[in-house]
DNA sequence: CGGACGATTCTCT
DNA sequence: GAGAATCGTCCGG
C-alpha cells in the first residue's frame, strides 16, 4: 500500500523557501486539503530551521462535521481561531501530544485542515535531537511526531501561515493523490466514513 | 471542582 | 493488535 514510492525529495534537486499568498489559504476545504500536499511545511526557532512537504493531511469541516471540534459551531477558547480568516495556525494538545492545522473557510466558517505527516527535507539533525535517534520513517510519519519533529508548539496558535516563524512554503504537484476516510474517529457517527483523508501516493512517510 | 474524553504514540505480545 | 501513558479542555454540579 505505501512504504514502496520514491521520496518527494528525490524528485528534484533543491528547493527555495518562497511562503505562499494569502490568497492561497481561501477557497474549498477539501481544495486546501489537496494543494496543502506537496508543500513545504517549516519552522523557524532559535535552534534552527527544520521544515518537510506535505504528504498527509485531513479536511475538518465545521458545523456539518461531526468529527470536527467545531461541529454544531461550538465555539471554545479552543476553537476561536477556527472561526477566524483562513491561513490561520489551529494548535491543540491531544494527550501530550501537539497537534498542527491549517485553518480553512471564511470568518465565521470555521473548518481546518490537519497536517497529519510531513517527509523530512531541511534540518533532519535537528529533528532527530527533538525526537530522539530512530529510523528516518518514524521521524515525522504522524501529526503528533512532525510537531515535536519541526518545534511546533502551542505558543504557535494563532499565527499566520503566510510568514515566519511557521509558514507554508510553495513545493511542487505530487504525481498521485490519494483519497480515503479519516483516522482516528471512531466514535463520530457517519462522519467516520468521509472520505476526507488526502495523501501522496506511495509516499513513505504517510501515517499509515 | 471533579470526571470523562480524546484528530496519538510507544511498547509490548 | 491491544493497552497504557498522561493531561488540557470542556461541561455538569
């Protein structure tokens, strides 16, 4: 099923870290969740830059989605930034875990994308003094592992995608898109089923 | 203020 | 595959 593709990396030889336009985050969900993949994905801090594409993310879908935190327009201290403009960063703890998304829809439609694995691409030493030493596909296959992998934290919540220190940075089109259901929501009625999980084909850093 | 609950990960079996 | 770890958020009392 995976574990067998060529890297994105291998692909093409070198990359510059060109953030993309607000215009970029507006638009279908389901539209972001696609062209997220492929993407740079990077993070700044004082140890240095660490970043990785895109190659896994899920589309949350406000008030229709039963799986989303925002379903039934719940609106929390947790879910405020959701309800903002799109290109906003939606950080929350799940267990002890930081997990990252891309707010999506206009103000007042509060949807996001999660970005559920990255391929590692810049600052590998410094993902691996974060995450401990461990096999390269472990390093960043899950949206609990890339945070810890790339710095992420809660002190991220609220910024803009759109510029340092955290930022979406223009990759290139995977080849093969994938489509399937979501992981980890057992327990969300039909809104298990959707088939709102994106990935790159073949890609061997995709959760699973 | 207490209890239930995860958009997870890691460690075994 | 199953089970534990582990803790902030949310909601009810």
């Amino acid at each position: 099923m995976k574990q067998t593709g060529k890297t994105l990396q291998s692909a093409s030889n070198s990359y510059s870290y060109k953030p993309v336009s607000d215009a970029f985050f507006h638009g279908p969900t389901l539209s972001l969740a696609r062209n997220l993949l492929g993407c740079l994905l990077v993070k700044e801090t004082e140890e240095g830059i660490a970043s990785g594409f895109i190659v896994e993310t899920e589309a949350y879908r406000g008030p229709l989605d039963r799986a989303a935190h925002s379903y039934n327009n719940r609106r929390t201290k947790r879910t405020e930034v959701m309800f903002a403009e799109p290109g906003r960063v939606y950080t929350y703890l799940m267990h002890t875990h930081c997990l990252v998304n891309v707010v999506s829809g206009e103000e007042g439609l509060p949807e996001a994308v999660l970005i559920r694995a990255v391929e590692p691409y810049d600052g590998i030493d410094l993902m691996m003094e974060r995450r401990g030493e461990m096999p390269m596909k472990n390093l960043t296959s899950g949206p609990g592992k890339l945070t810890k992998a790339l710095g992420i934290h809660m002190i991220d919540y609220g910024r803009r995608f759109d510029e340092p220190p955290l930022f979406i940075a223009h990759g290139f089109t995977p080849e093969k898109i994938a489509v399937g259901p979501r992981i980890g929501i057992p327990n969300s009625g039909e809104a298990k089923d959707y088939p709102w999980r994106f990935w790159v084909e073949g890609n061997p850093y995709v959760s699973r």
